[in-house]
C-alpha cells in the first residue's frame, strides 16, 4: 500500500512538472522611481516569453482570393482560403480558427474558409492566419499569409520589401483582470527576426522589453489601470523600419 501511495505521488509530481512551461528570455522590470517608492510591497512586472512549443507546424494556409493588387468594387468582397494538415472544423466551444488582419486593424474571426467582407473604397492589406487552442497565432511558414488589393479607384501600397507586423494580441480597448497575464502576440511578415537581424520593441506605459524571438510576449504583475501598448518591428541595431505597418498601438485596460 505505501509503496502504491508513493508511485502514486511520484507520478502526480511528474506530471505537474511535465506541465509546467519553462520561461525564456524573462526580464522583471521597474516603474519611475516615484512609483517604485510608494509601491514597494507589489510584485515586480515581468516580461517572459515560453520556450518553442508550436502546435500544427505542417499547418498549410492558401489564399485564392483576392489574388494581389485585384481590384473589386466598393461592397461585398470575396475571400477564399485553402486550410491544409489542421483541424479546420468548427468545435464544440465555437471558437474561430482563422482570422483576418485587415491594415493593421483588430483581427475578425471567421468559421468558413469561404466569406464576403463589407468594404468601403480604399488600398488593403489582409494578413490572415490560423491560431491555436489557446488563440495565439501559428507562426510557422505557411500558418499565415498576406496579399494586397484594392476596393473602388484607389491606388496600390507602394512597393516595399521591409517586413511588417501584425499583432493578434492583444486587442483595443482589451480588458485584464488584475493578476492575469497580459499576452502580446506577434507576427512578422515578410521577414526572418534571426536571419534578417530584426527585433520586436514593446512598450507599456513606462514599461519596455525588447526580443529578437517570435513567440508571444506574457507580461505578469501589471497593477490596476490604463495602459498604450506599442510594438513596434526594428533593426537589431535599433533602426526604424519605414513601413506603414512597422509598428501597432493598443489600448488595454486592467481592473
């Protein structure tokens, strides 16, 4: 019996680190020193990422329409997408799996590969990926997928090979419960971070974090308030990138 007991307990404690994330690139950083003063007792904000676990690397997302720099009339724009190797089919909880980044804006979800969007005269470019179960954005080649395409007499982005962002987390005017992990969630289009020397600046209020590693940034211990969330893509050597989606603004709220 005791020596089922301890099998038993061995095992529970195996499993529990076994479930446990191990931190990466993890930096606790301080406020202005007048808040520091009169917030001595309150955890310290920390910035972390979690080391590589991608779920569905095989995943394949294909865009048929628009085809780049198609031109529709201002109205019902069609959007085709072909979803390979991940599990497309709508779950129990009816939770979206591919969604759509039109200039910079929040993503939309969507249950169907195939749909029409409501669009006004204007230049567009669409970033679309899939996510994974807990609704971050698979960055693997050929998760995502960009094109751009124009509504009524508009005239197409002009040409650029910079890469960009597009970032699913977190979402204007998102509201944090005070304790809970505030996730921003990155892509970058068009670019290696490694290969290309490029690297991800965030800003949160007083707050800043930098990371040449493409997975999402969890930052801990943010107290009750309002918060401008600002990320923006660069050169490792610091050197602002030109484009007009280079960086994103957020607000977020913590209550």
């Amino acid at each position: 019996m005791k020596k089922f007991l301890l099998l038993t307990l061995l095992a529970s404690i195996f499993c529990s680190c076994a479930n446990q994330k191990e931190r990466i690139n993890e930096e606790i950083v301080d406020g202005p020193l007048d808040s520091a003063e009169t917030n001595i007792n309150l955890p310290k904000v920390s910035f972390f990422q979690y080391a590589d676990s991608s779920a569905f690397p095989d995943a394949i997302l294909e865009l048929y329409t628009p085809l780049g720099n198609q031109v529709f009339k201002p109205g019902k724009v069609p959007f085709e997408f072909n979803i390979k190797n991940y599990p497309f089919e709508l779950s129990a909880n009816q939770e979206f799996k591919l969604f759509n980044i039109l200039n910079g804006s929040d993503p939309v979800g969507f249950y169907s590969p195939i749909f029409q969007r409501d669009l006004a005269q204007g230049s567009y470019r669409v970033v679309a990926y899939l996510v994974d179960q807990e609704g971050l954005a698979l960055k693997n080649f050929g998760n995502y997928v960009d094109r751009d395409f124009q509504v009524g007499d508009s005239r197409p982005f002009p040409y650029s090979a910079e890469p960009y962002l597009a970032l699913n987390f977190p979402r204007s005017d998102q509201v944090y419960n005070v304790g809970a992990e505030v996730i921003i969630d990155f892509l970058v289009i068009g670019g290696d971070m490694e290969l290309d020397g490029l690297k991800v600046l965030i800003e949160v209020n007083e707050f800043t974090y930098s990371t040449e590693k493409m997975a999402p940034v969890r930052l801990v211990n943010l107290s009750a308030g309002d918060y401008k969330v600002k990320v923006k893509l660069t050169r490792a050597d610091g050197k602002e990138l030109e484009g007009p989606f280079s960086s994103v603004i957020k607000s977020v709220i913590v209550r």
